[in-house]
C-alpha cells in the first residue's frame, strides 16, 4: 500500500525525473493511494472502502472520499505488482497541512521530539515548493527471503526548499541554476542533536549526482592537471570546487552505471556520534560557481486541455523530447528500428465524458495511425455515477522522436446540485496522468564491500502530468424551490385545463338528455 | 404516404358516417380539403422535421412505426398494426398507450359520431334501418390483434435476446432503456422540464416526483378514452400529443409529428356542416397565437443555449423559461384541439337533433 500527501507540482524541468528520487517521491498534487490485496475478488471493494476510512480517521483527511466507485479505479497492467487486486484513487483537491504531518510525525518512535525529525520546522518546509509525506506499506508474509512475516512501513518526507542565498539572487535563473551554499541550520533553523535513542541507526545522506560529479570532474581538469578522484580522497576539504563543515564517516561510490559513464557518490554521516553538546549541522559552501541541472526522464510529459465553451473539449498529453534523451539514444542506436516504450495511465471522473473512439495520435507534428504507434490498449469506459473512465496505453515511439502528443475528445455532463463541490464555478479536477518508461530504470547501487546500502528496487522511470480543472455547466443554486414550483405549475395547468374541457361537455349532454 | 393514406381512410369514413346520418345533402363535399395529403406536406416541411433529420436523430423512425401501427388499425391490416404499435413500444416507451385506440379501432372502425346520434336520428324518423347503422364493437378483430402483438413481441424479445446475451441479456437492455426514460437519469438540458427539475429537486422527494409525472400521462387516458371513444383515431392522435409533451427527453421532432397529426383532424373539422352552421365550425382560437409561439421559442431557444453553455454569459434559466413557454404552447395546443373536436360532435349532434343551439356554446 502507499499512501501520499502533496503539496505543490514536482517541478520536473528543473529538478529532474530520472533519478530514484524523482521517480519515487515525485508525486501528484493531493492525495493518492494505491493498494494491492491478498483476498478474493468480490470481497475487495469492501476492504477498500475500510482502508479508506481507516486512514481517513489516521490522518485528519478525507480519504473516505475514494470509498465510492466513482472514484477509485482498477487498473490491469500500470502498476508491476498488480493483477485486478490493486485499487488506485486520487483526490487531487486535498490541500495538506500541520494537521496531516502531525499524525504521519506520530507513527515515527520519537516523532519530532528527538532524533533527524527534530529538523522539521513546520514553517521552513511549508514555505517550500514543494512538499510530499509518503507511507508505503508491504508485508512480507511469506517469509520467502529469510525474514520474519511482518509488516515494513517506510516513511518518506520529500521537501523542495529554496535556501536564503539564492532567493536574493533570483534575477536570472532561467534554466541553469548556479548552485547555492547552504547548512541545515540556514534552511531548518535548528541543528541535529543528538539521535533518537530507539532508532537502531540514524544517518543522514549526501548525494551528489553523476552529473554534478562529471561536472566537477570537468573543472577539475580544466583548473589543475591533478589526479581525479579528488572527491573521495580523505583529504576531501582541500577540494577546490567546494568544502563540507562535517566529515563523513563513509562515502560511497554508485556502481557504473550503464547508461553514464560518470558515478554518484554518497557521503555518510552518522549521528552517533553527535549529540546534545556537539550538534549535527551539514552545510555546504561553494568557492567556485557551479551551474548544474538534475538529470531528465526521456521524454517529458504535459497534460492540458482544448477546446472552449462548456459542452466539450479534448484532453492531449504532450511527449517531448529533453536534452538528456540524446545520452539514452546513443547506446541503443546500434539497430535503426530501437523504439521507446512509453506507458499511460490515466482516469478520467465519469462526469467527463471521454470518447475513446477519437484518440488520435501525432508524432513530430504529423498524425499517424493509431495502431501504428499504439502496442498496447486498455479502456474501461465510464458509467455515469458508477465509475470513472480508465485508460492504458502502450506506446512505442521511435528513438529518435521529437515530440508526441495524444488527444481524445469529451463530452461534459451535468450534474445534481448536490453533487457540486462548495465552489462550483471552480470546475472539477481531472487527476493526474502517470507515463512511465519501463525500458528505464531508476536506481543507484551503491556497494561497500560486502553490504548493500541502497535497496535497489526496480521501479520504472515514472512521471506525472499536471491535474486539469475542467470547468462545468451550472444550474442555478438559488432556486430548488423556485423551479419545483413553476414545473409543477405548468403540469397542473395541462391537467386542470385538459380535465376541465373534458368535462364541461359531459354536463352539457347530461343536461340537454334530461331536458328531453 | 402512411400518413396519406390514412387520412384517405379516415376521409371515406367520414363520409360513410354522414352519409348514414343523412347529412350528405348538407354538406358540400367538395369543400372536404385532402386532409391526408395536406398533413403528410406539413410534416414532411415542417422546419422540426428538417432539422431532426439533420441531426441524425432516430425519432422519424418511432413517428414512422406509430404511424404504421395506426394505419394498419384504420385499414383493418391487424398484423401490420400488430408490428407497427410492438415496434414503436420497443423503440421508446410511451407509444403503449395507443393499444386503448387500437382496440377501439379495431373493434368500431375508424372515426364516427357517436351511436347516441344514430339512434336519435332514427328514432325520430321512426325508421329503424339496420345496415345504415355502423357495425358495433366487435370482439373479434381485437383478439386477433392480440395473438399478433404477442408474436410480434415474442419475437423482437427473442432477438433482443440473443444479440444481447453477452452484454447481460433482456434485464439489462430493460434496465438501460425503459429504466433510464422512467428514471431521468442524464440531466443534461432538452427542450422538456424535467432535467431541471430533477437537476434541483431533493433527493428525499426525488422518486415521488417521478411517480408523479410519468402517473400524469396515464391518468388522463382514462377520461379521454371515455370522451372519444367514437374517434379512436383522433384519440390515438390526442395520445401522442401528450406523450410528447409530458415524456422525460421530448425533442423537436415529437412535437413536429403531433402538430402535423392535430391538424390533420383540424382539416377534417373544417368540413362544412352546411349553411345552417355558422363559420366559427370547429377552428381552434389561438391558432395564430401558437404559431407565433412555436416561432419565437424555436428561435429563442437555441440561443440562450449558446449564451448558456457556450458563452458563459447567460443563465440555465434562460433556457429553461424557454422549455417551459414550449411546455405550455403544447398543452394550449392539445387542450384546443380536443374542445374542437368536441364541439364538432356538439355542431353534429345539433345538426342531427335540430334543436337550437344552446347558450353555451
């Protein structure tokens, strides 16, 4: 099971959508929950509609929204583990606050009262750009690796902050961003002192990316003719390029990857050895200017809505090529037929009303059949308030694409004034979409010897799109009263009128006989 | 050409039925105007058919299986009627009603005044001649008609069936036709009342309402089927009218069908009685008003849907004010066209009796 709140839109041009990070905790804005069961079929639904209310009353949030059908779906092949057990719902309109951190805090041993979770200053992560707490939940019943049935919760805080330095200096920063100088105590305004003591290990991560360790490299040469593999050499704050205020107790380096030929290092601290008298703080200071910018998924997704006017529209997705893609392209461009794989998930509430019969796709801007590029399609067509409109595809795009987009087209319905949110003449949230690209996989391994640091988890290269707010017709609120009565009228008025012209000749008839 | 021909039919009835009143010699014959021909002109120009066709609706389709049910039951072809009425029960629910004027046409035979006349008539010449006298209610067609709507449904059942056995059978192509036309379902806006209605009425009272409503239709079945049993096919005619008034999705093309159908009877009323009647006849009063009306709502109505929908600017009740004016044309429409029926049969009746006319008239 997973469990998210976001606050804010992963920001994937700048920071990236290739690593394990972006592809693990970049997630849609709001709530999402995904769940995979071990029961029966037919008994399924009912055992969501519990987890949602359990952690509705967990978390101060209104994840019982997902209990009804209309709101969660089944998808068949998005997500790996999956076989029609798995249940996938987004509330894309939660807004997350203190209220929903406090009860995630909770579940940590010493919440934030002692150990690395000191750290979280409510003001300085909400004043971020983005902010995401995630639970993810697997039990390992079977005991089939050598552990003990159990349950393994995983707790994940990702937060995008801005420190002080670079937001004075903000005039120019477009696209590449020139790395700034910060500490813990800059950002968090407090320091780490000290571990929590029922934490059997409490260690804090540096990671510098492959790419900023070509970059580096790339300097390093250019200023000294030295040896490389400063970076990791002991005497690592002699480092011209940048300088550490604490030392790590290990450094890691990622396991060549195949795909670069460049190699992430990790520094490891560990907090033992801090405490109450000598705080943690880890700050960074740049001597040299460094302009770097994250890695990139091989094609970026966008999402948007055309159309005008309150009746319909369409809904395209926008592949496009980043800059990053050409790396990807080079080792497979032995064979000319190399092809990309790209899948899409996507749900769409019933009251939008897609016709799936008109997707059409265009490749480099010139449109193409679909079952030229389409390999895969899965579509469940909406029932009006009964369940959403669930759609997968496989794509195969050629390597060497530029751009791609989907569009279909949809019909907008019309809806009981019960059913509208308080602010109606918002619209309505279209969830986000998710492409993923199976060929590539984001994980970093990280070997020591003879232990494995990372967990290497296969996971895809995963992406979302931005939510779509699609505004509806509205009938007018103020008069339930007002219409009930007029209609009632008019059908009085065909009845009484109608009754009446039958009638009066009957009298008429009656009387003239009687006269006879 | 159905259409034609049934008012071919009903016109020789007519005949036939004056010329057993001996009215013949009263009424200038050539005056009859060809009603059948001139209601299948209006129908087929009618601007609502024009544009239904142009929408690629499947409602000519239904008028046309009424319109087959009802001319079979004129002709007296029972297994034509038989298909004609199974087939347009199938294909929209409302047209169930017409088995009432079915069997009455079946049963007395197309339009005639009332057997009271008859027998006043003859009572006062004292001459009692059977064969002049229009057959009575006879059984037998009736239950013939039976035997065919029960294989014509039998068999639409059957093949229902089988082409739908996969996607869940008879129950489910019940549920999703006839449930969604008796549940109003899709809100979404038509030219009738009811989706603004069930749009903003609450959900504790949501199921009287539609009981309610859809009761409506059938009650007044009763009291018309009393009143004019004699002209079964203007009641068939009447029948419609109101379905399409009163059904939960009505469109534009309902209301070309029964406009054309009113005045095909309008037409035949315009036959003179004679001198002895003054011009007033039988002709509706507000004719120009309701033309005027069907006019200015068929304008309007389109474009406070655009101002609605497509611009933002206006309002749904905009557009529902101009669904309820059409709502109220209809039912000054119908109730205009049963009192001139009415006091047609009044003007035979005097005619007959020769008694002066009376005070309300």
């Amino acid at each position: 099971m997973e469990l998210s709140f976001t606050q804010g839109r992963w920001n994937y041009e700048s920071w990236g959508g290739f690593d394990p990070i972006p592809s693990s905790n970049a997630k849609p804005p709001g709530v999402e929950l995904w769940a995979v069961f071990d029961a029966p079929q037919h008994l399924i639904d009912a055992l969501w509609k519990n987890l949602t209310h359990t952690l509705s009353g967990l978390f101060c949030a209104s994840i019982n929204f997902l209990e009804s059908s209309t709101a969660y779906s089944a998808p068949e092949w998005s997500f790996p583990p999956a076989s029609g057990k798995l249940r996938y719902g987004t509330l894309p309109r939660e807004a997350v606050c203190t209220e929903n951190l406090t009860p995630w805090l909770k579940l940590l041993p010493c919440r934030d009262k002692a150990g690395i979770s000191m750290l979280l200053d409510r003001p300085s992560i909400y004043r971020g750009f983005y902010h995401s707490q995630r639970l993810h939940l697997t039990s390992t019943g079977s005991g089939s690796e050598g552990m003990d049935p159990g349950i393994i919760l995983e707790q994940t805080l990702t937060v995008v902050l801005q420190p002080d330095s670079q937001r004075a200096s903000l005039a120019h920063a477009s696209e590449k961003h020139i790395q700034p100088s910060w500490s813990l105590s800059s950002i968090f305004g407090k320091q780490i002192s000290g571990r929590c003591v029922l934490a059997e290990t409490s260690n804090v991560y540096f990671l510098l990316d492959r790419g900023l360790v070509a970059e580096l490299e790339h300097i390093h040469k250019e200023n000294e003719k030295s040896e490389e593999n400063v970076l990791i050499s002991e005497k690592f704050w002699n480092n011209p390029s940048f300088e550490l205020s604490a030392k790590p107790d290990r450094i890691f380096i990622e396991e060549s990857s195949l795909l670069s030929k460049n190699a992430s290092v990790l520094y490891k601290f560990e907090i033992e050895k801090y405490g109450e008298s000598e705080p943690f703080d880890l700050g960074l200071f740049w001597k040299t200017p460094v302009v770097w910018l994250c890695q990139q998924a091989p094609l970026h997704a966008n999402r948007f809505l055309m159309g005008s006017g309150n009746e319909r529209g369409a809904i395209a997705i926008s592949l496009k090529s980043t800059q990053s893609s050409e790396g990807f392209m080079g080792s497979n461009s032995n064979d000319e037929r190399c092809e990309l794989r790209v899948d899409v998930f996507q749900v769409v509430p019933w009251y939008v009303k897609v016709y799936f019969h008109s997707l059409q796709v265009f490749v480099d801007q010139q449109p193409k059949a679909v079952s030229d590029i389409i390999e895969k399609i899965h579509v469940s067509p909406s029932k009006d308030k009964v369940s959403p409109g669930v759609m997968e595809l496989v794509l195969t795009l050629p390597c060497s694409v530029s751009s791609a987009v989907l569009t279909i087209e949809f019909d907008k319905g019309f809806l009981h004034i019960d059913e509208y949110p308080p602010d109606a003449n918002q619209g309505f949230d279209i969830p986000s979409a998710i492409v993923s690209f199976p060929d590539f996989h984001a994980r970093m391994v990280f070997l020591e010897n003879d232990s494995l640091n990372k967990s290497p988890e296969k996971s895809p290269v995963m992406s979302y799109t931005e939510v779509l707010l699609v505004p509806l017709t509205t009938p007018d609120f103020s008069m339930p009263y007002n219409v009930i009565t007029i209609t009632c009228t008019v059908f009085a008025l065909y009845f009484g009128s109608l009754l009446n012209a039958l009638r009066r000749r009957v009298a008429e008839e009656e009387r003239f006989l009687k006269d006879k | 050409m159905l259409i034609r021909a049934t008012g071919q039919n009903l016109r020789l009835a007519y005949l036939r039925s004056l010329e057993s009143l001996d009215l013949v010699k009263q009424i200038d014959v050539s005056e009859f105007l060809f009603s059948g021909d001139i209601a299948a002109l209006i129908y087929l120009c009618n601007p609502f058919t024009i544009v239904a066709c142009v929408g690629l609706s499947t409602s000519p389709i239904e008028n046309m299986a009424v319109v087959l049910c009802l001319y079979g039951a004129c002709s007296r072809l029972i297994p034509l009627a038989a298909f004609g009425w199974v087939i347009a029960t199938h294909l929209s629910l409302y047209p169930a009603i017409l088995i009432i004027p079915v069997i009455f046409l079946l049963g007395c035979g197309p339009d005639s005044p009332p057997r009271k006349l008859f027998l006043q008539r003859h009572q006062q010449k004292e001459v009692l001649n059977q064969s002049k006298l229009p057959p009575g209610f006879s059984w037998g067609p009736i239950i013939h008609f039976a035997f065919w709507a029960f294989l014509w449904s039998v068999y639409v059942l059957v093949l229902c069936g089988i082409s739908l056995k996969q996607f869940g059978g008879l129950w489910e192509m019940f549920k999703s036709t006839y449930g969604f036309i008796l549940t109003v379902e899709d809100l979404s806006p038509n030219i009738g009342v009811l989706w603004y209605f069930f749009a903003e009425v609450f959900e504790f009272f949501r199921n009287f309402f539609l009981i309610v409503f859809h009761v409506n239709i059938l009650f007044m079945i009763l009291p018309l089927a009393i009143r004019l049993r004699h002209r079964p096919c203007y009641l068939a005619f009447v029948y419609v009218a109101i379905c399409s008034m009163l059904k939960s999705y009505p469109s534009f093309e309902c209301t070309s069908f029964n406009d054309v159908s009113l005045l095909e009877m309008r037409a035949l009323n315009i036959a003179r009685l004679g001198s002895h009647c003054i011009t007033y006849a039988c002709n509706m009063q507000f004719s120009l008003f309701l033309f005027c009306g069907y006019v200015g709502v068929s304008l309007l109505s389109p474009v406070m849907h655009n101002l609605w929908i497509w611009r933002g600017t206006g309002n749904a009740n905009f557009y529902f004010t101009t669904a309820m004016v059409y709502a109220c044309l209809q039912i000054v429409l119908v109730v205009e066209g049963v009192s001139a029926m009415l006091n047609h049969d009044r003007k035979l009746r005097i005619l007959i009796t020769g008694k002066p006319q009376d005070a309300k008239s």
